[in-house]
C-alpha cells in the first residue's frame, strides 16, 4: 500500500534507544517517509537518515522556535541551511519554517521569525524548492507573508490548523494541505469540515512523530506506521477506501516534491 508520512521527527531523543530497529520497521510496512528538519542540527540529521535509508527523504529548515536570537546569526545558519540543501539530492524542501506566536510573545523576536520566514521563502525560490509551513497561533501574519513574498514551486501546510480561513486561504495560493493525528481526536470539532473542504489533489498525510500520536494511541509515542489512522479518518469522511487515500496522497507528494 502506498502509505506515506508527509512530515516526521525521527531523529528526536525519543527514538535514541530504538531508532534503527523502528525505521527498518516503518520500511516494511509503509511506502516511507520524510524526515523534517527544524534547525540546522536537525535538518543535518535529517539529511543523515535520508542518504542511510531508500526511502526516507528530508527537508531543511530553520522552525520559528528554533531561529537564532540575532539577525547575523540567523543569516549565518541560514546560509549554513544553503550549503546543507546544495550537496544532498535527497532534500525534497525547505522547511520546516513558519511563525509560532504560541510560545513567543516578544514582538521583537516575532519580527525575527517573520524575517527568517521570508529569507527561507526566498532561498527556496533560489535552490527551485517547494517550502513546508508552519505556523501556530499566526494565521494572519503568514498569510499576509505568503501573499506578498511570491512562492515559485508552492508547498505544504504541515499539521493544518483546522482554520477554516486559513485552509481556504492557503488552498487559493496553491498549497497543500498536510493532515495529522488531530483530525482523528475525539474533540477535534472542525476536522470533518475541513477534510471535506480539501480536494482529493492537495490533500497530504503525516504523523509529526514522536509527536500528535492519532486515535487509538493517543499519549504513546508516535511513529510514521501510525500514518494509516489519519488515512482512515480521511477514507470515512470522504468515503473512499484506505487504498484510495494511500495511493491519492502519495501521488501528491510525488507531485509537490517532483519525483
């Protein structure tokens, strides 16, 4: 089945002391998966796991929460992030890269994260990439960004909030829409508008491992095996099969990505 996990951490210290037995067992049972970097050791680690393994692939980025706290050193990394991208052919994006007003609350390093934001856009344009957003408690800031600083090769909305503004919004600039394991929680009040909001072709799926472990294992550690719990929430609210989500959201990565 063609299953695969749009967006993952599995170089984070939750994997340390099992790390190469789980992925020789995510390549059995799914088709793979993508490991997102979110700051310049992160992303190199990414990259790391994605030249040992087939199919695994990487994304490099600088996240909000993990920007330096100078701009010369955020110019410095980002740099670092360039050199990174241009020698490893399995580095399908940037990202993942965004604003978060969730944990920053300083205006002052909110302008940073929107300063980083834009310098990623413009590198991704440069290195011909598409980006991967984050954002989180900031919908008008990075929508106001993406529609002033063009994105030439579009890109993907990981872990959608389930805005229905900001999905709508985000689906008229051309980018996809990445669903985790919130769309599967029983309080999660807006998931089945908004998975019916998002057409079959910009619709991916990811787990955010270790993190946003899906119904049934909610609390558990998260994995990119478990990407089959947020398909099957997509299949029954849009009434296909498990088999048509998988092979549906696969080819979109494979369009998003170019392979």
């Amino acid at each position: 089945m063609n299953l695969f996990d749009n967006h993952a951490h599995l170089d984070d210290e939750k994997f340390n002391d099992d790390r190469e037995i789980i992925i020789e067992n995510i390549g059995k049972e799914i088709k793979g998966f993508i490991s997102a970097g979110y700051s310049l050791e992160g992303s190199q680690k990414a990259v790391e796991l994605s030249n040992k393994y087939e199919f695994i692939y990487a994304t490099c980025g600088i996240s909000p929460n993990d920007i330096p706290q100078s701009e010369e050193e955020l110019w410095k990394t980002i740099a670092k992030i360039r050199e990174l991208v241009q020698i490893n052919k399995k580095v399908v994006a940037i990202g993942e890269i965004g604003l978060d007003y969730y944990w920053e609350k300083n205006e002052k390093k909110r302008k940073l994260q929107k300063l980083a934001f834009i310098k990623q856009i413009e590198l991704a344009n440069d290195l011909n990439l598409p980006i991967v957003i984050h954002t989180r408690d900031a919908v008008m800031d990075t929508l106001e960004i993406l529609k002033h600083h063009e994105v030439k090769n579009k890109g993907v909305f990981h872990c959608c909030p389930l805005n229905r503004e900001l999905v709508k919004e985000a689906l008229k600039l051309g980018f996809y829409i990445s669903f985790a394991g919130p769309i599967t929680f029983k309080n999660s009040k807006n998931a089945d508008e908004i998975i019916e909001l998002v057409p079959n072709d910009k619709m991916l799926i990811e787990t955010d491992s270790p993190y946003l472990s899906p119904e049934p294992l909610r609390g558990k550690r998260n994995d990119p095996r478990n990407v089959k719990y947020i398909a099957e929430k997509i299949a029954e609210i849009k009434g296909l099969t498990l088999g048509e989500v998988a092979d549906i959201t696969y080819n979109n990565v494979r369009k998003i990505y170019k392979w």
